[in-house]
C-alpha cells in the first residue's frame, strides 16, 4: 500500500494552487470588426447602381456647367455634385452589404470615373454644337486637350477690374483638382457610413440604431468610465442624467440587430462645446468606447433604462 502525505504549508500551497486555476480569467472586452466579407452577388447590383448613379450625376454636372457662364458657380456645382456622389456611395454601401475597405475605395473610384467620362462626354457633345460624341475614351481625352489650349473660360468680376483667363495647364490642374474632390468625398462618405455601422453576419443584416437615448451629462473621468464599461460594470453609465447645461456633455449610439436581437455594441463619446474666434459654437468629439460588445441582457436593460420619459421631460 503507497501512501503519500504533504506537510501543512505544501497542503496550502497545492489548495491554493487549486483554487487559482478555478477562477476564471477576466474576459477580454470585444469590440467590433468588419469580417471584410461581402456577398459576390452584391457586386454585379452596386456596379450597376454605380453606373446608373455616374450617369445621371454626370449628366447634370455637363449640362449644368455649360450653361452656368460663372466658373465659381461652376465650382459651387461640383461641390453639390461632391455631396450628391457622398450620398449616393453611402446608399451603394449599405444597399450592397459591403463590408470591405478595398471594395469601397475600388467602387467609390468607379463612381467618380464614371461620373467624369459622362459629364466630360455630354459637355463636349455640346461644345461641339451637338454633333460628336467620343464613345473612345482616348479620344475622348485627346478632345479635352484640345479644348484646354482653346482657353474657353474667362473670370471678369467687377467691371472688368478682375479678370483672368486659365491658360491650358491651370484648366487641366483645376480639373484634375475636381476629379481628386470628387472621389475623396465620395470615398470619405462611404468610408464614414461603413465605419460605425456594424453588421450581424449571422442574421446579413445592418444593426439598427436605437435612437431613444437621450444626450446625457458630462462625465468628468471618460477613462474611468471606459474601464468599467470594458469590465462589464454599466453602473456609472446608468448613473448619468440628462443633460441640462454646460459645456460638456456625453452622447450614446447603441446598435443592436432587430432579427436575432443577439448583437448588441455600445459607443461613448464625450462631447465638450467649444467656440471658435468668431464666436460661432461648435463641437470637439472624442471617443471613450466605440462599438463595445455587450451582452444582450445589459443590451436590452440599457434601452429599457433610457427609455424612461424622465430622461426627455429633463432634456
């Protein structure tokens, strides 16, 4: 018969031990990441809705800058044309459930070419007094060269007192300025609606965003309340009332899928009012947590917490 027998100390030791390795690890706070995947499907509808979309964009950018005689109205056309070619990729993004950063460049890049080509095709078409259309692109191009050195623009302001006619190279730098605003806004505009939008991959579904929350007071210590709330620990979040006044305050997104109503993700910003030289107000954001996983407990428990009437009678 073996036995075997440790002495106090090595009997605590070896306890001690034991309960260590039965105590969980603290987990580890997730936060969301777009899985870079799509629907190969999806591709062949967003490149059809990026043609339809270039063309009319396109269209009217042509016309609108033949017969607008001003060249600053002009630039003011190219960018609300920015703005309509931001919208439209935004739409594209979310239409298409894209959730690849090289895709969005790559369709963005698309958009504008294809906006380009159009409104470059129409506008020479009307240049010529409608009587050629350059289907080639390369002869295309070979015809905006040609227009360049014609110089057919002209800025005369106040009687004359301000003028100035672009040679050929500042037409083709403003131009090739254009084009450069054109996709950097409609990269940005979709790059910013595929930033913090999560995606349920389960349920292929954007999350929806509850938008019950009101915007509540400041929070004096974000990192603070940026541990807790990686913890597991919302309690100082809860806390926070409405916000009545001062300068700083705390903004909440809370998206959740509407389908398995499994996937909940918490952003915290902290809000500080600030004003500029002129005195016009405006607002520096910075973030405490973006797209935190919570489970769907505290998920459903938060929503019911700030969706009491208290906090919008107080706000």
């Amino acid at each position: 018969m073996i036995s075997a027998s440790l002495n106090p100390l090595e009997q605590e030791d070896s306890n001690s031990e034991l309960v260590e390795d039965a105590v969980p690890a603290a987990s580890e706070p997730e936060f969301y990441v777009h899985s870079g995947k799509m629907d190969p499907t999806s591709l062949v509808s967003t490149s059809i809705l990026a043609l339809l979309g270039g063309t009319v964009i396109g269209f009217i950018c042509a016309y609108g800058q033949y017969y607008i005689p001003d060249p600053l109205a002009c630039f003011g056309l190219v960018l609300i044309l920015g703005m309509g070619l931001g919208a439209w990729s935004r739409f594209i993004v979310y239409f298409g459930h894209i959730r690849n950063t090289t895709v969005i460049i790559i369709l963005s890049a698309v958009l504008v070419i294809i906006t380009s080509y159009v409104c470059w095709l129409n506008w020479i078409y009307i240049y010529s007094g409608n009587q050629t259309f350059y289907w080639n692109p390369l002869e295309l191009l070979e015809e905006i060269l040609r227009v360049s050195h014609q110089q057919p623009w002209s800025l005369q302001y106040l009687s004359g007192l301000i003028s100035w006619t672009p040679d050929s190279l500042s037409l083709k730098l403003i131009w090739i300025s254009e084009i450069a605003f054109l996709f950097l806004v409609t990269v940005f505009s979709a790059l910013h609606r595929y930033k913090r939008s999560p995606y349920c991959e389960q349920c292929k579904e954007w999350l929806t965003k509850y938008d019950r929350i009101p915007e509540l007071e400041e929070w004096l210590y974000p990192g603070a309340l940026a541990q807790d709330m990686c913890a597991g620990n919302f309690d100082s979040l809860k806390a926070l009332q409405a916000h009545q006044s001062g300068r700083g305050r705390t903004d909440l997104t809370l998206h959740y899928c509407q389908a398995c109503s499994d996937k909940y993700y918490l952003s915290v910003d902290a809000v500080l009012i600030a004003y500029d030289d002129e005195g016009d107000q405006y607002a520096e954001r910075s973030s405490i947590v973006e797209l935190l996983k919570i489970p769907s407990e505290v998920g459903e428990e938060l929503c019911i917490h700030w969706d009491a009437d208290q906090y919008f009678d107080a706000s």
